[in-house]
C-alpha cells in the first residue's frame, strides 16, 4: 500500500486513527504505591469478579433454548433501560419526537418498549448465536439471496446497520458461501473480549484489527477478491455520527472509510440488515449493491458518494426506529 493511499484514507476518518492495546496486567511491583495497589486490586479483584460472572452467565444463556435465552433479555431490557439508563432512554424518547413527529405520546412510548425489548434480546442471544440459523430462526427475505450472489462473485464490503440482532448477519451470510473480515470491537471487559471472539470465530468470522491498523489489511483483502465487514450507521461517544438525519454531510466515519475502500480497490459496496420478525426470528434484508460512479479526479465525488451510501440506509433506520440500537444516541 502506497503513503499516499494511506493519507486520503486517513484523513477521511481522523477519528478512527487510534490503536488498541489490552490493558497491561499490573506485577507485584505495583504494591509498592497506592495508586497502583488500586490498579493491581481492580485487575485482578474487581474486574475478575465480573469477569467470572460474565462468562457464568454465557455459558448458563448456552444450555438454554433460544427462545428462553431470548425472552430473559427482553425482560432484563425493559426493565432496566427506562430505571438504570435514564439519559439514554431520555434521548431516545427526544429522537423519537424528532424524527416521528406523526406519532402520538402512546405510539411513542410503544415505540421505546420496543426499542428496549430489543436491546436486551440481542445481549442474551449472543451466547445462542450460533444455533440460530439450525433451529431455523434466520430466513432470507425475497431478493436477499441475489444481492448475496453479487456479493460472492467480486471483491465486496459488506455494509452493516445496527437492526435487529445484526449479529446474526455472520451466519446467515457465511451459509451463503461468502466469508467476511469483520472489524474487531474490543468489549468493555477481559471476559467480553474473550466471549465474543469465540462466539464470532465458532461461526467462522475472521478479524481485522481495531482502529487504523485494519486499512492495510482491508486494502489487501479487497485486492486480492475477498469480503470484509463494517458498519454504515455508527455513534461515537454517544454521538450519531451516520445516519446524518438532515445534519450537515461529514467525511469522519465509516461511509467515507467505505467509499475510499471502494475507489482504491474496485469493490461494490453491498449493504444489508437483519430486523426481528417477533421473539427470536430474523429475516435477512439487501439493498441493491453499489457500483461507484467515475469522477474525474480522486475524491472529487467523495461528499456525493457518501451521501448516496446515506441516501441508502437512512430510510431504512427510520422505518426500523424501534429496532435501532442506536436510538438513545445524541442526535444533535
């Protein structure tokens, strides 16, 4: 990969230029100052403490059906959302408002138990994640399959949105014969990180590396026919970054990484969702893949490709608010 290359992708997404570490164990030698007798207790005291029950509770979710893992969530998430996640659920009512203003203050507050419903099945259903798609829980939605075979014949980026359980998108696509690098989101915890790698590596996901250091793996991927996988809509620091909404078009998210993938590498940009179809069933949805226009010189159409990539999928997440994790984010 070419410096050049790697500056336009940079300077379309400054805010992902970061590289992640695991915290560092802290040694014995910590003991000698207060400062770090309280890192040394809360690595290996407090956060194993969590750690374990975290991992107690997949492996308990796993033995379950998958409805009953599915419905222990739901209720979790409606109760605890509106009591323990006010300023969340505060903002998601506000969002509401603005962005249905047609709905009436019942057909609002449906909306958000609906919205919490949701949040807490896809949490428990992360340990039932790979049989769904036995037990016949995932379908394909007419025209899903041939956006798939597009997908499968040439180098593609998979564009995700935060629907449903989008989780479920892993299995359903790789049944397809289409296997996607996905980026890596480190967990807020030691036991989260280890959960969810070997929940997505069981179904057979492979990783890029989080932040900055997945373009050059992305790019080479690409170049050489395969898949990789990234989100469309996205907040950052509880902030909606995509979809813009009405707000002003910005190039720091993954819309711009996407489309400069796309121009360095020849790819369609394939975008696609899952919405739940009551309880734990899925249906898996394609937009029509995007064949980038030409432009006359490179990044010359860079606010116009972002903006169609957006002109995509934000009608989409309107018509699925109840479904949108994304929902209780800063919209302004």
């Amino acid at each position: 990969m070419k410096t050049k290359d790697r500056r336009r992708i940079g300077r379309a997404a400054t805010r992902a230029a970061w590289i992640w570490r695991p915290p560092e164990a802290p040694g014995l030698a910590a003991l000698g100052s207060a400062e770090g007798r309280r890192r040394f207790a809360k690595y290996w005291v407090t956060d194993n403490l969590q750690n374990g029950l975290d991992i107690a509770t997949h492996f308990g979710l796993r033995l379950a059906p998958v409805e009953t893992a599915s419905g222990i969530g739901a209720r979790l998430g409606r109760f605890s959302v509106p009591r323990y996640h006010a300023v969340m659920a505060k903002r998601a009512r506000k969002n509401l408002r603005k962005l249905r203003p047609d709905l009436s203050e019942a057909e609002v507050d449906a909306m958000l138990a609906r919205n919490w419903d949701n949040i807490g099945r896809l949490m428990t259903e992360f340990s039932t994640l790979d049989r769904l798609l036995p037990k016949g829980r995932i379908v394909f939605a007419p025209g899903a399959e041939e956006v798939l075979a597009v997908a499968r014949s040439r180098p593609s980026i998979l564009l995700a949105l935060h629907l449903g359980n989008w989780e479920v998108l892993a299995p359903a696509v790789i049944s397809r014969g289409i296997v996607p690098t996905d980026n890596f989101a480190p967990q807020g915890s030691r036991a989260r990180n280890w959960i969810a790698h070997k929940v997505r590596t069981r179904i057979g996901l492979k990783f890029l590396p989080p932040g900055m250091a997945a373009i050059r793996p992305a790019l080479k991927i690409l170049k050489e026919g395969g898949s990789i996988s990234m989100f469309g809509d996205e907040a950052v620091g509880n902030r909606i970054m995509a979809p813009f909404f009405g707000r002003k078009p910005h190039l720091e998210g993954n819309l711009a990484i996407a489309v400069r993938l796309a121009r360095h590498t020849g790819a369609v940009i394939v975008p696609g969702y899952a919405l739940r179809e009551g309880g734990c069933r899925f249906s898996i949805h394609g937009l029509t893949p995007v064949e980038l226009p030409p432009e006359e010189s490179p990044g010359a159409r860079l606010v116009e490709d972002v903006m169609l990539l957006n002109g995509m999928i934000e009608p989409v997440i309107r018509a699925h608010l109840d479904q949108w994790f994304y929902l209780g984010s800063k919209l302004n």
